[in-house]
C-alpha cells in the first residue's frame, strides 16, 4: 500500500515539474476571465468526474515551455482541452510537453473519469 501511494505521488511530482509554480493548485478549479460560460461549465463538469474517480488535476495549467492547458490529470501526465468556439486546427497546432486530448465542451456531461 505504501509503495502504491508514493508511486502515485513521484508521477504526480513529475507532473507537476511541467508546470509554473503560480500554475500549480491542485484540485481547484480556475477559471481564465476570457472564457465562455459554456466552456467554463465544461471544466467543471470534468473536474467534478475526475474528483469522484480520485484523480488529482490542475486547471488553467501553464506549462514552463509556454502554453496554458484547461485541465491537466496529474497522475496520469495528460492534458484536457475543451473546444468551444476553437477549432480543430489551432488544437493541432498546440505543443504541450505532455499528450493533450480535445474534449468538445458539448460531450463535457458525457466525460468519464473512470475511463483514463
């Protein structure tokens, strides 16, 4: 049991190391002052998923090789995007240091924490 808990911790850490300090609290939601309403529902709904499944996140993550990620799952060492008004394009064109997934802010209610 010890093992597994410090496991989990060393990949949250290493996460974590991708990130701006000022970027790094865990499990509170943030939300940045230009995003829609219908995007900002989006992440919580999937913040509200990972947090039933025990997974820690960071929103509004910046990663130190510049960029700003909606939701990164700590331990799993992957980043959500919620597409809303952006397209699939300026998705593709993101360059994140850790694998980067789009979710469509309409498919947020159907997101499954439990499915990582």
């Amino acid at each position: 049991m010890a093992r597994r808990i410090r496991n989990r911790q060393k990949r949250i850490n290493d996460t974590l190391r991708f990130l701006k300090i000022h970027s790094r609290y865990v499990n509170h939601i943030r939300l940045h002052r230009s995003t829609t309403p219908e995007h900002m529902d989006a992440i919580c709904k999937i913040c509200i998923e990972l947090r039933k499944h025990d997974k820690d996140f960071v929103t509004e993550a910046e990663f130190i090789t510049g960029g700003r990620a909606d939701i990164v799952v700590l331990e799993d060492s992957i980043a959500f995007e919620v597409l809303h008004t952006e397209t699939t394009d300026r998705f593709d064109n993101k360059n994140y240091p850790i694998p980067t997934y789009p979710v469509l802010s309409k498919d947020a209610k159907n997101f499954r924490g439990d499915k990582l």
